[in-house]
C-alpha cells in the first residue's frame, strides 16, 4: 500500500484564496516533507517537518503534523496563479532513508 | 551550484533497444535516487545509493532495468531491453544523510531533484 496518500487528488481556487491539501501516511515517521512539481518539471522542497514538530511555517506556507493521526496538512495562504502545481508530501520512515512519495494534489489557482 | 545534471532530456528509442539514463548529482551530497513517475503508478523510487553503494533496490521492476554509480560524480540508469511499458519521466536526485549521532538516527534531509528524463519506447 502506498504512504503518503493526498487529499484532495485536485482543487482549483481563485487568486487571494487559500488552498489546504492533506496527507496521511500508515507508518512511523522520521520526517515529512512536502514538495512542489511544475508541469514538466523535476519536484522542488518545500518544507520539512519533524516528528517531533507540529506546526512549522515557510512565508506563505504552513504545515501541521499530527502524529496520532498519521496526518499532515500543507496550506498556502494568499493564493498567487503562480502557485499552479502538483504538491506531493514525502515520508521517511523510522530506520529508512528514502522518502516515499504520495499520489499529489494537483493546485490550479485561477487569477 | 548547477544542481542535479540528468541527461538526455528527451530519449524516443523502439522496442528492444537499450537505453542509458545519466545523472550528476550536486557536488559534496552522498546519497542519489533514481525514481520513474507515469500518470498510473505516480512517483516510484527505484534505488537509491549512499556513498556510491547501492543501499536499495527493491523498487527495480525487472532485470532489464541496472544501475551504477562508478563514482560520487556520475550514476547510471540503464533498461536493456526496453519495451513500451518502460515509457515515463524519469528523475535522479541527491541529498545528504547524515550518519547517526550517538544513539541517534540518521538524519534525511530535502532532496533535490533533476529536471528528468523524458523516455518514450515505441
């Protein structure tokens, strides 16, 4: 089964709006990363976000985790067209070092 | 720094024929991933290396697919034979992990991504 399941698979907002995407995952975790990938384009990081951690901040964005619930969520305050992507979250399980990738929510940000 | 280098951009090759993928990681990082992502099955990691040893690869579909990497400069990613099911992006990437500290566990930071490699098998 696959970690790292997004939530929603897309969204469309308008410019100005804030859009939340969420992610769960089934194991024990290291870390949680979210990425961004343009179309046709390679992923670029985000943000990383620490078990131990629950709430981090990067400009615009912010990303909670909650352990107990295998759950992160990624939100993108003040919407700008160039926010236009594919959003992936990653997991690190405990005792691993690669990043397993989830399905993506795919943004489209209407100006 | 140029980033991740990944060459060609673009492969068109038929069926049965062999294909090598190339990747130049970021200088001074001691762990690269190849992955593969299609429309059907998402991003996939097919092996990573640290320290130029290959630490997994479960994720290689078959024995057509092998990867290398002679040196911490240069890593490999070859399909022979190729067929058209093997038609997708694919992406190398590097990062450091850092050893663990005392009673620790090791640290796995951001990965960077090359802009991919587009194969398309007929």
């Amino acid at each position: 089964s696959q970690q790292g399941e997004e939530d929603p698979q897309a969204l469309s907002i308008q410019e100005g709006e804030n859009a939340t995407m969420n992610c769960s995952y089934k194991t024990s975790i290291n870390n949680l990363q979210w990425y961004r990938q343009n179309s046709g384009r390679g992923l670029v990081h985000l943000i990383l976000i620490r078990s131990n951690e629950r709430e981090k901040h990067s400009g615009r964005l912010r990303v909670t985790l909650d352990t107990s619930k295998k759950s992160s969520s990624l939100l993108i305050t003040a919407s700008r067209a160039a926010d236009t992507a594919s959003y992936f979250c990653a997991t690190v399980s405990t005792g691993r070092r690669a990043l397993t990738f989830g399905s993506g929510t795919r943004l489209q940000v209407q100006p | 720094d140029a980033g991740v280098i990944q060459s060609p951009r673009h492969e068109v090759t038929e069926m049965g024929q062999e294909v090598t993928l190339r990747c130049k990681p970021i200088s001074g990082h001691n762990s690269l991933f190849w992955y593969r992502q299609t429309m059907m099955r998402g991003l996939e990691l097919l092996i990573y290396f640290n320290n130029n040893v290959p630490i997994d690869d479960s994720g290689m579909p078959e024995d057509r697919f092998s990867a290398k990497m002679p040196n911490a400069s240069f890593s490999t990613l070859k399909i022979q034979p190729s067929e058209p099911r093997d038609s997708a992006v694919y992406f190398c990437a590097s990062s450091i992990i850092l050893p663990p500290a005392s009673g620790g566990t090791r640290l796995v930071n951001e990965q960077f991504f090359g802009p991919g490699t587009r194969l398309t098998v007929l």
